[in-house]
C-alpha cells in the first residue's frame, strides 16, 4: 500500500498574512455576528425550554401558598406535603407502575411491527405505517373516551389492564417511529453474513438485529415510559375510582388546593423522568443515540 | 420420550393453559371475593371534601350498610356517564353542582327528583335544598358573592355593582364564562343588576362589556390564589373559597352583597338504570343527616342543607344557618341557562377576547 502526503497541511499550519487578504479581514465581522446570533439564539430556545422547570422549582420552594416572584423564601413545607400525602405517593407508585407496564407492551409491540414492516414484504406497507401512527392523529381526549366507551359495552369496568392498553395504544407509533428510522439504513447483509455463518434465525435476530436497532427501540422506550408517565387526556376516562394516576391526582388537586405542592409533585416527576433517562444510561448506554 | 419428561409431564399446551387460569383466577379475585358485597358507585370532590369522606365518611357508611363505596373523583362525570349504558350506568349516584345536574336530567342520565319518602331526612331540608330549581336534592350550598382584599384601601365594598367600580380596573378577577358555573351564575346576575332579570342578556352582555379590564381565570381555586397573592383585588368568589383561610391572618374577607348572593349547590341525584337503588336512596339520606352535615361543613365551610344542623359557633356566625340567612340565597335556572349556554358562550368569549 502506497501512502499518500497530506499535500494541504502546510496550509493549514501556515500563519495567515491579513494584510494580503483583505477579503478576509472584511468577511471576519460578519462571521462573529452570525456566531453571536446563533449563540443568542440557543440561548434563547435554552431559556424557552428551561423557563417552565424554573417557574416550578420557584414556586415548589417558595413558602407562600401561591406563585409569588420574587420569591419571598426557601422552604420545604410544599414537599413536606407532598410526601406525607397518601394519595400523592399511592399516584406516584401507580403511574410508574403504569408507565413500566406500558413501555414494555409498547416496546415490543412497536418494534416487533416495525420489524415486520420494513422486513416482512408487507402488502400496503405504507398503509399499515399510517394506521400505526393514526393513534397520534387523533386528539387522545376522543382516544380515552372511545376506549371508555367500548370497555363499558364490554362490561369489564375500567380496569388497569384497559388503562395500560390505552396508554400502550398512545405510546406505539413512537416506538414504531423511531425503530422504522434505524431500520431504514440498516444493511440486511449483516445478517446474512451471520446466517450464512451457521446462526439461527433467533440468534441472528439477538445477536446482529436487536444490537443494531437497539437506538431506535430505546429510543422510542423512552419516549414511551414519558408520554406514559405524563399521559392526561386518555387517563382521564380511564382511571378507575381509588386508583388514579399523576397527572389526574394534579388535576384534581388544583381544581381545589392550588397550593406549592403541585410546584413540588412537578418536581419529584421531572427528576424521576431523569432518573428513568439516567438509568437506562448506565444499564444499555445512550451514546448510540447519536446515530439517530 | 425422555427421563425427565416422564417426571414432569407437562406439556406446553398444559402449561399455557394453567398459567391462563391462574392468570385469570388472580385478576377474578377480588371480584370473586366481593360478590356478595353491594358496590354504590358515586361521584365526589377531591380536596378536603374527599380527604374526609376518605377517611370517615365513606368507611363508616360502608360498615353501617355493608357495602363497598366506589367513589370518581375524575372529572368530567357528564360526558364518563352519557358514554355508559342507561341500564348500567357507571355511577348509581351523581354528585354534581347544579348545572351539570340540568345538563344531566336534560339528557336523561339522571331521575329528576328523590322521593321523599325513601330519603325521610329530606323532610328537614330548606326549600332552597328541593326548590324548581334544584334536580335530585341539594345537600350542601356555598354563597357566591365578592372575594376582596382588605389591604389595599378600597373602602367598603357593598354591593355587587360595587364590583363595577373605576378602583377596580386591573385588579379584577373574574372566571372564564364558558368553563366555570360561578362565571355562569355571573352572568345570570349581571342581568338582574342592569336589566330585566336573570334571562336579559342583552343588560347583562353590556354589563361585562363595562368589566374590562379583568383577569380571567378557569377554576375558583385559581381566584382564591390571585386574591391572595393580591394580583386581583376583588372577584367573584363562593364564601367557603374565602373561609377556608379564616385564622390563618390573610388579608382577604368574604362581601356579601346587598342584593343578595347566587346559590352554589352541592346536588346528589341517582341514575335510573342503577341496580342498587335503595342503598343509593340510603346514601343520600345518609349524608343528609346532622351529624354527617356537620362535620362535612365545618370541614369545608359549606352551608348544610339541613335545618337541624348545628354548627360550632365560629362557623354558624359565617355560614347559611337560619332561615333569614338563607332568605339571601339567589338560585339560577340553569335549565334555561344550559338551553342558551351555547350563544352566550360565544358572545362571551368575544367580550373579553377583544
């Protein structure tokens, strides 16, 4: 093999002579504007996102019983509160449970469907792809009721299995989505190198497969365990009585008590949102997401 | 065959199917295990209201009639019950404010009075509690007039067309019309104040025309916190939304206006399907009784429909306890209201979007 000299590194090493380049000199302002905007706008779409989570740490922390800026002081009465709630806690535990269940029934119902569309030579595949995201289309609020709706004419009540299913069925065009991505670019010859190598079907699909879409079905895990978490509208018809979930608990606090501790119950359910995100970092890694 | 499967003969078809029926016999027992047991289905407040009908209320009618309490506290109730089948319907008991018990006994969904004979505590009621314009039974009422601060130097507030006042102008809290039955009531109020009665609209349209500048919020536990953080200083408030801080050295009282205050009701009402009719009669009675009306309103701060009922004095010099009292109480048709609702959520909300 033959190497090759990196003929342009010279220049790139060489001092610039400004003097000879006067171009250059008149193009340099308008490049550390551009780089000033762009920084002021990131700034800016940072502040619109973070401006929310601020407002509610202030007013977890603030001790008056409403929103008060300035704050007037640092207390911990509202998570106090917050914690020594039974039905705060027992809807806290319930709508993990809730979000855990989901996000497996999701996980693999949405990646398994992906898997069959983008392998399985499906007739009207394209059809298929929109009546799997159709759930996204639809306002969840008519979802809930729909589902309410037929869960009575089935006389089964409103149980946790219907909640789950209805937030399962809310949650699968993102798996869905985001595993399609990752199969989109994925090179089929991979594992036909692995079967042509004497590997099973089901070792193929643990061993090549499954590593390889794995940012894509983690991907759409996550997004699953939240839309889950913080599902409102299709919760709402589907609760059962003594058994609701977080975002209803909130709801029906505030129509009552519109006290720092919704400020707080915001607060436990950011961290454990980031919690959830910082655990899957450790246990599978997040880094491959970047190829999404 | 091999040794081992002659030690364990469980075929896959076995297995699937005993974890199938173990599956089904875990989600079946609770079921199974109340069979016997009555439920009552029944809608209610969260709140203070449903901490103590949580932890007292509730468990003591269940253990006094050996049944199991099954309370929503998830809103919308209307639209969970129109969606449920007429002969089986999702709540045997509706506990609603009055208008929604229009929308309901309009549709259907509920009967439209309780016979007394089934409920004998009905016998004590005030008329207000079983009045035209009450479907079912009125069981509690909260007094709606002006929630203010008394820090900022207004003067006296009297009247409710003291709400009009120039002083006011951006510090002025009022509902948005189309979701809130106090901004509902206001409006019904705005027409007796300005013109011909509750149903002259055109009087009370030019009435709200007049309250702008105003800050509109959804729900009266939002009004309660902007009185008291003093962005607003006055709104339209229901007087426990203002008791409620009695002793906790807020500068916020409650005014009832010269004109009288509009009636908020608690209603109960039962559905026609329900298949437990007599104990939803018995819960209905049940929480009309003194001892049960007592503790519910000096929890609350609700006036108790009850004429027996004899509250400790710090909340009987506040609350609707005689006869004169109640004699303020305003009600509103909420069936001709409901019947226009749709028109005058429209008008409204071009009032104070412009």
């Amino acid at each position: 093999m033959t190497s090759v000299a990196p003929q342009s590194q010279p220049h790139l090493t060489a001092p610039i002579d400004l003097t000879a380049a006067p171009a250059l000199v008149a193009k340099a302002p308008p490049r550390r504007l551009g780089r000033t905007l762009y920084l002021a706008a990131n700034i800016a779409v940072l502040a619109f996102l973070l401006t929310p989570i601020a407002i509610v740490i202030v007013f977890a922390l603030n001790p008056t019983p409403f929103i008060q800026f300035p704050p007037v002081g640092v207390s911990l009465r509202w998570f106090e509160k917050f914690f020594a709630s039974r039905d705060f806690m027992h809807a806290l535990l319930f709508s993990l449970e809730v979000a855990a269940m989901t996000t497996v029934a999701a996980t693999v119902l949405g990646a398994s469907a992906a898997l069959a569309i983008a392998r399985g030579n499906l007739p009207g595949s394209r059809l298929i792809v929109a009546t799997m995201l159709s759930p996204l289309m639809l306002p969840a609020i008519l979802t809930g009721l729909a589902l309410f709706q037929s869960y009575v004419l089935l006389d089964v009540g409103r149980p946790l299995w219907g909640l789950v299913a209805g937030h399962t069925l809310v949650t699968i065009p993102y798996v869905v989505r985001t595993t399609l991505a990752v199969l989109h670019n994925f090179d089929v010859r991979l594992e036909e190198a692995a079967q042509n190598l004497g590997a099973s079907p089901v070792r193929t699909f643990f061993e090549v497969t499954l590593p390889l879409v794995k940012p894509g079905v983690l991907a759409g895990a996550i997004f699953a365990f939240i839309v889950s978490f913080d599902q409102f509208p299709v919760s709402l018809f589907l609760v059962a009585p003594g058994s609701e979930t977080m975002p209803i608990t909130l709801f029906n606090y505030l129509k009552f008590d519109l006290d720092g501790t919704i400020g707080a119950a915001s607060v436990v359910s950011i961290l454990l949102a980031f919690m959830v995100v910082l655990a899957l970092d450790r246990t599978v890694g997040l880094r491959s997401y970047v190829k999404l | 065959m091999t040794a081992s499967s002659h030690r364990f003969p469980l075929s896959r078809r076995r297995l699937l199917t005993g974890a199938a029926s173990l599956g089904a016999g875990i989600l079946a027992a609770p079921y199974v295990a109340r069979a016997d047991e009555p439920v009552l289905n029944i809608t209610g407040w969260g709140g203070k209201w449903g901490d103590v009908m949580k932890a007292e209320i509730g468990p003591a009618f269940e253990s006094e009639f050996k049944c199991k309490l099954k309370t929503d506290t998830a809103l919308p109730f209307l639209p969970k019950l129109q969606a449920s089948s007429r002969s089986a319907p999702v709540y045997d008991v509706l506990h609603t404010n009055s208008n929604e018990q229009w929308a309901a006994v309009e549709m259907g969904l509920v009967e439209p009075k309780i016979d007394p004979k089934l409920v004998p505590n009905i016998a004590d009621v005030y008329p207000y509690a079983v009045s035209d314009k009450i479907v079912g039974v009125c069981i509690f009422t909260s007094a709606i007039g002006l929630g203010m601060r008394t820090d900022k130097g207004y003067g006296s507030v009297t009247s409710w067309k003291d709400y009009w006042d120039a002083k006011f102008n951006g510090a002025r809290g009022g509902y948005v019309i189309p979701a809130n039955s106090l901004g509902q009531a206001f409006v019904m109020m705005c027409g007796t104040l300005y013109g011909k009665g509750q149903t002259d609209l055109d009087a009370a349209y030019a009435a709200l025309e007049k309250l702008k500048p105003i800050k509109l919020v959804d729900f009266t536990g939002a009004m309660e916190k902007l009185i008291l953080s003093g962005e607003a200083g006055i709104g339209i408030l229901h007087d426990s939304g203002i008791y409620r801080y009695d002793g906790q050295n807020q500068p916020v009282d409650f005014v009832t206006p010269s004109e009288g205050v509009l009636s908020l009701e608690q209603v109960l009402s039962i559905t026609p399907g329900s298949k437990v009719k007599e104990l939803a009669n018995a819960y209905i009675n049940y929480m009309l009784r003194p001892n049960v009306q007592k503790r519910l309103a000096e929890t609350v701060w609700y006036s108790p429909a009850n004429k027996q009922v004899k509250l400790d004095a710090r909340y009987d010099a506040k609350l609707l306890t005689t006869p004169e009292k109640v004699g303020k109480l305003i009600q509103v048709d909420w069936k001709w209201y409901n019947a226009q609702k749709d028109e005058i959520d429209s008008r409204v909300n071009r009032i104070f979007r412009a």
